[in-house]
C-alpha cells in the first residue's frame, strides 16, 4: 500500500451493483475536488468477445463444463497486479478499455467485443479507483489484494444475484432462462474459488439482502427494488468508524453485530457518502502530508 498514490478497490460479481458503486465515488471525488484515475476490471480478461467464445467451445469439448471469466486462466491476474503495485510505487502504470456496444465502439475507435490498446494512466492523478471482479484476488502466484489501501466489495445475496442476472440476460440479450442457468452452473466452481474469498479481504462489505420470497429464483418475475431490500454493511475494522452518528442519520438503520450495520435498501447512497467519504479524505490527506 502506498501513502503518496492511494488505491481504492471495489469487487463484485457482474450484476451486484458496482457500477453505481462507482457514481457514488464519481460524486465524491467531484465535491471534494479529488482527482482519479479509473481501471476497469474488464480491460483484465485474457481473452475477446470472439476469443472467449472460441475458448469455451474448445473447452466444451474437453468435456470442461466450468470454463469462466472468473478464473485465472481466463484474466489477466499478473498485470493488475503489476498495474497495482507499479500506480503505489510511482503514480502510473498500463491499462486499456473493453469496448462493450457501438456506443463505446464511437468512443474508443475499436469494434465492440474487443479492447483498445494499452496506455499509460492519466498523469497527476490523487488516486487510483477500480471496479470489477478481482480487486482484491489472491491466489496461490498472485496477490492483486495487498495492494489496495481501501477495499469495497459489493455483493447481493446469492439468489438475488440469480434473479438480477436471469433478468438482465433475458431482457437484454434474448438468453433462455435454461441458458442462463446453465451458465450460472458453469461459473459455480470459480465463483466460489475466486469471488467469494475476495470479501474476506475487503476492508468494507455491502451486502443486498430482499425482504421478499426469492426462493425459486428461476421463476421470479421481478427483481426486489431498493424499497424491498436491506443492506448489510461490514466493516473489517470498525475503529474510528461513528455509528452513533451513522444511525441518526440513516432512519430506520440498526446494528447487527458491534461491526455491522443493517439499513434500508433505499439508503444505499445515503450510507456510502457517510462511510467512504471521510475515508477517502483521510487516503488525500495522508498523500498530501507525504509529499
């Protein structure tokens, strides 16, 4: 970890809400005047679009039924973290963008399901923001995770995260429910073995639990909105964390555990601008001092 180029890591399967995860932090570095610099876990797989599809074909016929881009073999673990160290040692390092629809496509100048090339990070930047799926890895050759100095992960509960992703890929690419869950089952192994672990390396969990039956994801016809829900917030070290002053401020919020705190889904925002704003002060003022 770096005093003089702090990193901020946020880690979530794809569908937990890291994306606007990251416009909560976008608003943050804008009122406090923060400048970062921002990663795409994405701009990590090892493979393209069309690779990737090639990849699990040939696996497929190795009769391998859990080939994802979950796993090592199919990201690019040595570069982050190589990203990682080299932005805490010297404020810059490569990363690239994954170009998703014809949109970014008009953007980058790249065809969509592929990447753009490598570049260095903006100068000057305060910090260094990611968001993906491997922010704080750590695997037997790689330890993407020591490298962050403030770590979020970001995770619904299991059948949630069923629901949100059968809805998203039914509603937006024309996927069957039986091909969604059969890719659920395929990602299942490395899922297990290479996200969950992450978030006992976090520094701060939100957890998205529905207050409605969700019990056979399969057939849910609705994804449970925010008002439906509650966030479970853990906090790897609650020293110096207020929460007299965090339950004053979050109606309706309640302690779990002396490290937790359980709030309305709707409050989400609310919590975060409380908990991480103070947190990503206190990452600038500590650079600011070491410089």
């Amino acid at each position: 970890m770096s005093r003089r180029h702090p990193i901020i890591s946020v880690t979530g399967s794809s569908g937990a809400g890291t994306t606007s995860v990251k416009k909560t932090f976008e608003q943050i570095f804008r009122r406090e005047n923060v400048t970062a610099a921002f990663i795409e876990g994405d701009a990590f797989h090892r493979y393209d679009r069309a690779e990737m599809r090639q990849k699990m074909a040939e696996e497929a016929e190795r009769s391998n039924k859990h080939f994802s881009h979950f796993s090592p073999e199919t990201n690019l673990f040595e570069e982050l973290a190589k990203t990682f160290r080299e932005y805490g040692e010297t404020g810059t390092g490569m990363t690239r963008h994954y170009v998703h629809d014809a949109e970014e496509a008009a953007l980058y100048g790249a065809e969509p399901g592929t990447f753009t090339r490598w570049a260095p990070l903006p100068d000057n930047s305060e910090l260094l923001f990611y968001e993906g799926l491997h922010g704080a890895v750590v695997t037997e050759k790689v330890n993407v995770a020591q490298y962050a100095d403030l770590k979020i992960g970001v995770v619904p509960v299991i059948n949630l995260e069923w629901i949100q992703k059968l809805h998203r890929d039914r509603s937006d690419r024309g996927y069957s429910t039986e091909a969604v869950t059969d890719t659920i089952l395929r990602r299942m192994p490395d899922y297990v073995n290479y996200i969950c672990p992450q978030f006992t390396e976090t520094d701060i969990n939100f957890q998205r639990i529905p207050t409605v039956d969700t019990s056979n994801p399969f057939i849910a016809r609705w994804i449970p909105t925010p008002d439906e829900s509650m966030v479970v917030i853990r906090l790897r070290n609650p020293r110096g964390i207020d929460f007299p002053y965090l339950l004053s401020m979050i109606p309706h919020s309640f302690m779990s555990r002396a490290n937790s705190i359980v709030i309305p889904g709707s409050k989400l925002d609310l919590a975060m601008q409380l908990i991480l704003t103070p947190l990503i002060l206190q990452l600038i003022e500590r650079k600011r001092r070491s410089l």
